[in-house]
C-alpha cells in the first residue's frame, strides 16, 4: 500500500501530478527552449489558467520564483524603502519580518503569543509603514489571519501595500485581490507538486512602488527584481532559466483544478477540516493547539500530543499515513496535518479512523 502523506511540505502529491510529469518526459518538455516561442505559449497559459482559478484582476502580474522565502525578499526588496509592518504569531511570519531586518530596512512588528491570533481592531499602523506584511496561514503553528481581517486593514489604509504569504492556504485563500497587492506562494504544498518552485502575484500599484524606488537609485535586487520579472514576463520568458518541467505540470494540475471548480474545492477543505478539528476537539487528550476556531488555519491543522507525539507518529506509519510532526522546539509535542486538495474526504476518516482505535 502507498503511503498517504498529511506533511505540510513536500506534501502529498496532487493525484494526477505523476502523470503530468511522465508526460513531460516523453514529450520532452525538459528540453524546451524558456527563449522560444512553446515555452512562451506555456508561460501565458499558466497566468490565464492561475487568474482564472483565483479570480485574479486582468492588470495583475505572475512572476516565477525559485521558493516562497524568496518571495519574501522580494517583496521587502522591491517595495520597501525604509519601513514595513509585520503581523508576527510563528516562525515564518517572524522569519518575513527578519528578512526585512537582512535587508537593512527597519521593520516594526505586532506581535502575540504563538497560537493566538491578531485583534486587528487593537493593532496600531503607523504612518510610516510602506507595507503591511501578514502571514495568512502560519505554517509552523496553524493560526489562520482571515480574508476578511487582511482586506479591512487594506480600507483603513488604502495607501499602503499589502503583503501576503499564502505558502500554506493556496489555492484554498479566497481573496478579493483588489484589497491585495502582493500574494505569493510554492508549489509543494496546496498545489500538490514537488518542490522547486515559487510564484508570487503583484498589483500594478506595488509595479509602479518598485519602479520608483529603482529610479530613486535604490538598491531593489538584481535579475529578479520586479521591473525585469515585469520585462521578461511580457514575453512571456523569465530572467534566468526556470524549472521549464515544474511549471508545466503547474498548468497542468491547475487545469484540472478548474475542470474540478476551485468552489468544490474549497468546499471539500472545510469539510476535511471539520472533520479533523471536530474529532480533536472532542478527544480527552490531543487537542489543537490554535483554541479560538476563528484562527484555526483551515489547511493546516496543529495537533498537540504531548507524550504521546512519537508513539502514534509509529503507529500511523505501520498502517502507511505519515503525519507532519511539529516545527522546531515543537516537534516532540505536536503533530501537524496537512488538508491540501490532494488529500481526499475518505483519506482524512482513515486517518481519524486509525487514531480512534489507537489504544
């Protein structure tokens, strides 16, 4: 029997993701000129396709990046002058706003306690702030920042750029994009592919931020920043030579996710999570660790287990489920399931099915 895989990231392959690759094999895919006019063809349907599925604006751009943390550099590169703001509740929303720190610019920070999530009615935004940088769904602890939250924050301050790390949520984030200036994400997670690839979106207005710190001689990044991402991408081509493979099969598996519909598909992920917050929640000793549902994340679930984290890691792997464990210090007392479109409703009762009889 094949393993099942609930990790958060490479997670379990999207079930017709072998196939594409092999037929990116046999095609010869791999050996596709990124000049010529095929892989330019590719790179235009990927957009459409992806704006199709996300109901992304027309005058919004897609760049390709080699991960999700450099989406993050990016974007502090790119649209930041001197200040950011940093909604920080785990280990990568704090690694966003280090980055901005790397880069010598000097971010300011709301922070909480891991597990909770923000009151955005509490939260002061100073004048200076360039962009307000959030962390949708933080992967390391499984605090969710609702759609609603980022987009009010984006009313009661329409002059500022707003940043959102979806490595974890994509495709299942619902975004009213125009409330939304910067969204980027990777592949081996919601999208069900191996690693390799990142993909960040950009409003037209953090373009013209980043054109503007370029003209002002600031220092913006090299090949990737976003006024090459923009000139190469209008040709459909990219800076530098990219996983021609990987973002074929990405059309691929985003082809398909249109023909299943992105609403059954979200659909289908809150079901799962109901289904996985609803046994934790009611289990007399492995409980999630967000306690206020509204910032639980809906796509990845964090479990604490305490003593019992090793054993049933075992257990489940004897019967071919492996479970993600938890991030750093936390990974002797948590387990961390995944609920990407991969994983299916009958997937998720197995596992819930084998941890009821554990014991």
């Amino acid at each position: 029997m094949k393993n099942i895989y609930f990790t958060v990231g490479p997670s379990q392959l999207y079930p017709t993701t072998t196939k594409h690759f092999l037929k990116a094999v046999t095609t010869e895919v791999g050996s596709m000129n990124h000049r010529g006019p095929l892989f330019a063809q590719l790179f235009k349907d990927l957009e459409t396709n992806l704006k199709k599925l996300l109901a992304v604006p027309a005058d919004y751009k897609i760049f390709f990046l080699g991960s999700g943390t450099e989406g993050m550099e990016r974007i502090i590169e790119n649209t930041v002058e001197k200040t950011s703001f940093h909604f920080v509740n785990g280990a990568f929303s704090k690694k966003f706003y280090t980055i901005a720190q790397e880069l010598k610019k000097q971010p300011l920070k709301h922070e909480v306690p891991m597990g909770e999530g923000f009151d955005i009615t509490k939260v002061d935004i100073p004048e200076t702030a360039e962009v307000i940088c959030f962390t949708q769904s933080e992967t390391s602890i499984g605090t969710l920042v609702p759609e609603e939250d980022i987009e009010t924050i984006k009313k009661v301050h329409p002059d500022k750029l707003i940043a959102v790390d979806t490595v974890s949520s994509m495709p299942y984030v619902n975004f009213n994009y125009s409330l939304v200036d910067m969204v980027f994400f990777s592949v081996q997670k919601g999208f069900g592919l191996p690693p390799g690839l990142g993909v960040i979106i950009v409003s037209p207005k953090a373009l013209e931020k980043a054109a503007m710190l370029q003209e002002k001689g600031l220092n913006i990044g090299t090949y990737h920043n976003f006024p090459s991402l923009l000139k190469w991408a209008e040709k459909g081509q990219t800076p530098t030579t990219p996983p021609v493979m990987e973002i074929y099969v990405l059309n691929e598996v985003i082809k398909d996710m249109l023909k299943k519909n992105i609403v059954n598909i979200r659909k289908e992920t809150k079901i799962k999570a109901k289904l996985l917050y609803d046994f934790f929640d009611n289990h007399k000793h492995w409980k999630p660790f967000v306690k206020n549902p509204k910032f639980r994340s809906q796509t990845v679930a964090v479990i604490q287990m305490g003593k019992d984290t090793k054993p049933v890691d075992e257990y489940l792997r004897k019967h071919n489920i492996i479970v993600g464990r938890g991030y750093g210090d936390l990974k002797e007392e948590q387990f961390r399931i995944a609920n990407f479109p991969a994983l299916t409703i009958t997937q998720t009762k197995r596992l819930i099915t084998l941890l009821k009889r554990y014991k």
